[in-house]
C-alpha cells in the first residue's frame, strides 16, 4: 500500500464510522427539535438549528473522538437580559425534557449527554445588518465581554468555497488532521484547525498525500502553543520529512510504516 492509499483508507474509514451513527444523531435532533417546539417558553424563540462541524461535515465519530459533540444553535428574541439568563432558560428546558440524561452547563452552552451523542447548545440572538447571518452567543467565561459575534453560514461558506478551490480535499484533510489531533491528546482546538486549513494557501498539491503534508507541516501558526504541544507537533513534521526521505529513495514500504506509526490504522 502507498502513502496515498493509506490516507485514502484511514478517511474512508472515518466516513464508514460516521455513517454508523447518522441515523442515531438524525433522530436524536428530530425530537430535539420537536421538543423545542412544543417548549412552554417557544414563544420566545425566533428561530433554532445545528451548526457547526456536524453542517461542515467535518466532525470526526464518536467511535473516535469521544468528546465530539453536536452543537446547536437556539435564538431568542432579544439581548434584553444577560446571557447566563438564557443559558438557564435551556436548562430549564433540558431538565423537562431529557430527565433521564446527564445536564450540565459548561460556558457558554448548557450540555446533555445522550448515549449516542452530545449537544451542546447554544443561546444566541440573531442580528442584522451584515451579507450573512450575524448572531451574538454568549462570551467565554475568561472575556471582559457578554457576548460575542458568530457568523455560522458564512464559516460554512468559506469551508465549502476553499474546498472546492482545492479539488474537495480540505474536508478530508480536517479529518485527517482532527484525528491525528485525536491521537496526540488535542493539541489543538478542532475549531482553529478548521480556520487553518480553510484560510491556508495550498501550492502545488494534487492529491490527500500532498494536502496532509503540507497542512501538518504548517500546523504549529494556528495558535500559542506549550513547549510539550510545540514537541508534538515538531514530531510529526520531522515524520513526514523522514517519509519524503524514503520515497526518494523509491523505499514506499518503509515510508508506509513511517505513516502508520503517525496515524495508526482505526
């Protein structure tokens, strides 16, 4: 097997583990939303949605990353009040209707624990004014500020216009990349190595091989990192160094079991 089909295996494999569990997420959001319209206090809400990586399609499975979750969006009427107002608001809601599972906040969303999934969900206030939709959420908990701005369809657009621009493999690379992340205790957040790859200026690349080896080998200017995440990072561009050195010694094999020691097989 090549580098290349390697990489190509491991993604096949992660869209194989998400499709295992779209059905159990599908459902589970179709009485997330039913329970949301039948809410004693729906009155005060404009509008609620998913967003986020599961939208994007670049969540990795549970199977994978335990702690993926799905956020969603829930928009109220107004910015009368502060937002841990709202945010005790859904769990008032979530106490009434998920009982039976695990709630608890953790700012700025209130969390619930289902078997098959985790919401994190989100109080907003939608706004006008911009070409996108533009909503306030609340800050989080170490900001000077109460809320913050978020604009989910225009991240979203962006994703899918660098994708495209890039032959469709940004996605693939997200997830090849989250799971490496995955692998190396989360180094970093899955929200920065979005923003990365999405704003990055990919040269010369062809395929996943030549997209996986440029992303990581730029992934250390996403964020201030530790010297311990800095070390980590620096191991995995001096593997892939090592596997450009064996294939120009025409050695695949050896580059091959370079790449597995950096993403084991799922």
């Amino acid at each position: 097997m090549t580098c290349l089909q390697y990489l190509n295996h491991i993604n096949e494999c992660i869209n194989k583990e998400k499709e295992k569990e779209e059905q159990s997420i599908r459902t589970s959001l179709i009485y997330l939303k039913m329970h949301l319209n039948n809410w004693s206090k729906t009155s005060e809400i404009q509008e609620h949605h998913e967003f986020g990586s599961y939208v994007r399609g670049t969540k990795l499975p549970k199977s994978i990353d335990p702690d993926t979750d799905i956020d969603y969006m829930v928009v109220f009427d107004s910015t009368r009040f502060k937002p841990q107002t709202y945010i005790d608001k859904i769990r008032e809601f979530a106490d009434k209707y998920y009982r039976a599972s695990p709630v608890h906040q953790d700012h700025p969303t209130m969390v619930i624990e289902l078997g098959n999934v985790r919401f994190e969900i989100t109080p907003a206030v939608k706004l006008y004014g911009a070409s996108y939709p533009r909503y306030n959420i609340p800050a989080p908990q170490q900001s000077f500020l109460q809320w913050i701005d978020t604009y989910p369809e225009e991240i979203e657009q962006n994703l899918r216009d660098a994708n495209r621009r890039n032959n469709y493999m940004l996605k693939p690379l997200i997830r090849l990349l989250k799971y490496w992340n995955v692998k190396n205790g989360k180094i970093l957040t899955s929200y920065k190595i979005e923003q990365y790859v999405t704003s990055h200026i990919f040269f010369g690349c062809h395929n996943l091989e030549d997209y996986f080896i440029e992303g990581a080998n730029w992934l250390s200017t996403t964020q201030v990192l530790t010297e311990t995440k800095r070390r980590k990072i620096a191991a995995l561009q001096l593997g892939l160094s090592q596997i450009r050195q064996y294939k120009q010694n025409g050695n695949e094999f050896l580059a091959e079991l370079k790449l597995r020691s950096i993403l084991p097989d799922l």
